[in-house]
C-alpha cells in the first residue's frame, strides 16, 4: 500500500515538471518570434513648399487723422447790444460777405445822427471863424486893430478846424459802430451751431461766439508719424521739399469704414518733434466739394509705398506662440522651425519677411501651425 502511494506522488512529480518544461519552451519560441520582427520606419508626410523669393510690394499705411476746415473762424460781435435777428441757419452754407446776425441799431443810428448834427455845428462855427478872420485881417491893414487881435481871430479859426476833425471822427466812428450790428461772415463756410436767440444781449466780451464758421472747401488732415520713419522717408528722398513733392496722392477712410471718393496730397511736416511720443505732426489736404467731411471728423490717412526687393510669404506658412511668428524651414529633409520678424500686407494674406529667412529658403506654404519641429517633409507642389 505504501509502495503504491510513493508511486503515484513519483508520477505526479513527473508530470508537473513536464508542464512547466512546455510552457518554457513556448515563451522561449514567442521571444524569439518577436525579436525577430523587422524594424519599422515612418514615411516623411508630403507638404506643399514654396521657396522664399523677392518681389515689389505696395504698402498701405494707416494713420488715425483729425480733420479741419481751411479756416475755422469765431464769428463775434464788435459791438453790444440786443440781438435783433439771426438771418443764417444752423449747419448752412454762408458766403463771404453774407449777413448773418442783425443787432439793435436804434441805439447806434440814434448816435450817427448826433455826430452829424455835431460836425454840422463845427462846420457853421468854422465858418464863422474864417469870416471873423477875414474882417479882421482888413481892419490890420488899416491899422484899425493890433496885431494882438489879429492873432486871437487867426487862432478862433484853428480851433474852429480842430473842433470840426474830431467831430467828423466821432461821426465816422458812429457810422462804422452801425455798420458793426450788421454782422457779416469773413470767409466762404458752414455755420456751426448758434448759442443764442433773437432778445439776447451780446457783446465784445462774451465767451461764447455768435457762431462758428469753417471753410471746409478744402480739409486739411492732421495725422502723427514716427520720427524715425520720417526721417527715413525725407533721407530717402533727399530733403523736405522733395519729399512732400515725391510723396503719392493719399486716400482717407472715414469713420464708418468707407473710403472718400476724392484723394489728397501731403502739404506740410511740423519741423518740432513732439518729446512725449516721438512723433511728428503731417498734414494733408484733401478737396471738398459737397461738403461731406466736417471740422471735427475723425478718419485714418491712408499712405502707399512701394516697398521694392522684399521677401513675401503667405500668412499660412507662419504660425505664432506667445507673440512671436515663426515658419517652418526645409532642411535636409526635415521640418526646421525658424523665428521671424514680419509685417502683415494689406489684404491680410501675406506677410513681408524683415528678417529670419533668406532669398531662396525653402519654407512649408500650409498648415505650419500643425507640422512638429523635425518631422521628415516630403516637398509637393
């Protein structure tokens, strides 16, 4: 019985062993299998390139603008007095010359004709004066009179003349006072709004004018540019004069976005530079006819250049991480991110290279924005 259960432990050590030796060999055959298996590589992805080369490009810079009629004159009166009628409307087109407020003249033709009277009265005395002389020079000659007397009526005479200037200086005076309550428009121009009403009392020394004309026949735009941009524009063309005479007509956006119809031309340059923002003051003016820019108006100057041997690629060839643009460079055979310094082109769409490439540089012309720093290129197209 013992014999028989020695046996069987015998044969079930047998067995295990057995099993274990099978499965050994069964993860020595899977190692092997593995290993064997060929290395994989990754095909390069095909990407459209383009190779980076020069060109002349137009450049449209954008200046915020304020802008002003020709002449902006306060319109006010030389003399007081109650403000009998206004004969101009608010925002209407005057004339030169045109009456355009009409102040109570009772009081001033009331003291026109107190100076005429006045002067009337100094010429009668005048007269007077001059015949009593006349007399009296005849009874000198007689020896009726001294020469004393003589010289008296000689004097009366003298008076009598001084007397009758200054009273035809107040009467002048007069009449160039009525005159001053027709009140009449300097220039050609729009009426700005009027503060006051027919019953007013007004005057010299009000703070406020009666109104504001602007001829805005012509607009002038006052616009600021960096000092050094305009000192490279004024080397570029050798002087001041040159410039202003070289520069291109201008345009001006509105504020509403839309472009004025008629161009302008670039007329000055403050010779002062403005020490708190390094700019320079420009002015351009600009025709107009219907009136539609206004004293006041806020728009955007608009200036071409011609921007000559420049290095352009499309926006989509560049892709940016925090503030800074970078495109991707084909170097042998692999994506190359390179950072550069670009100025964006007016139609949004492509992009100036002002440094980081180089003419003949082969860059990836799409979907930069996904291609990963060393990932194999396959050029296309």
């Amino acid at each position: 019985m013992a014999d028989r259960v020695r046996r069987r432990r015998i044969v079930g050590i047998f067995e295990v062993m057995k099993q274990s030796i099978v499965i050994l060999l069964l993860a020595a055959a899977v190692s092997a299998g593995c290993g064997s298996r060929p290395e994989q590589r990754t095909a390069p992805a095909a990407y459209p390139v383009l190779s980076v080369s020069a060109s002349d490009e137009e450049m449209v810079t954008s200046y915020p603008a304020t802008l002003q009629g020709r002449q902006v004159v306060e319109i006010r009166p030389r003399v007081s007095g109650t403000l009998y009628r206004i004969e101009v409307g608010e925002g209407r087109a005057v004339r030169k010359g045109q009456t355009l407020f009409v102040i109570d003249q009772a009081p001033y033709q009331a003291a026109l004709s107190i100076a005429e009277s006045a002067v009337e009265t100094a010429q009668t005395q005048l007269e007077t004066a001059r015949l009593t002389l006349q007399s009296k020079e005849m009874l000198r000659r007689n020896e009726v009179i001294s020469a004393y007397e003589l010289q008296l009526a000689e004097n009366a005479v003298a008076l009598a003349e001084a007397t009758l200037a200054e009273k035809k200086a107040a009467r002048d005076n007069a009449a160039h006072e009525l005159s001053y309550t027709l009140v009449t428009s300097p220039v050609d121009g729009v009426a700005g709004m009027i503060p006051y009403r027919v019953g007013a009392l007004v005057g010299p020394s009000d703070a406020e004018p009666l109104v504001t004309v602007s001829d805005d026949s012509v607009v002038n735009a006052y616009f600021s540019m960096g000092e050094r941009q305009v000192l490279q524009l004024q080397q570029k063309h050798g002087s001041l004069d040159d410039f202003l005479r070289s520069v291109p007509p201008l345009s001006l956006e509105l504020s509403d976005g839309s472009a004025y119809p008629l161009e302008g031309r670039l007329t000055a340059i403050s010779g002062v530079v403005r020490a708190e923002t390094g700019t320079v003051t420009l002015r351009a003016d600009f025709p107009n006819p219907d009136h539609l820019l206004r004293s006041g108006n806020s728009a955007r100057v608009q200036l071409k250049t011609v921007r000559k041997g420049c290095l352009v690629i499309p926006a989509a060839a560049t892709y940016e991480i925090q503030n800074k643009r970078f495109v991707f460079r084909v170097l042998d055979g692999k994506a190359a991110a390179t950072q550069v310094t670009a100025t964006p082109l007016p139609d949004g769409q492509r992009y100036i290279i002002e440094s980081g490439l180089e003419e003949g540089d082969q860059v990836i012309a799409e979907g930069a924005g996904l291609v990963k720093d060393g990932t194999p290129v396959k050029p296309q197209g």
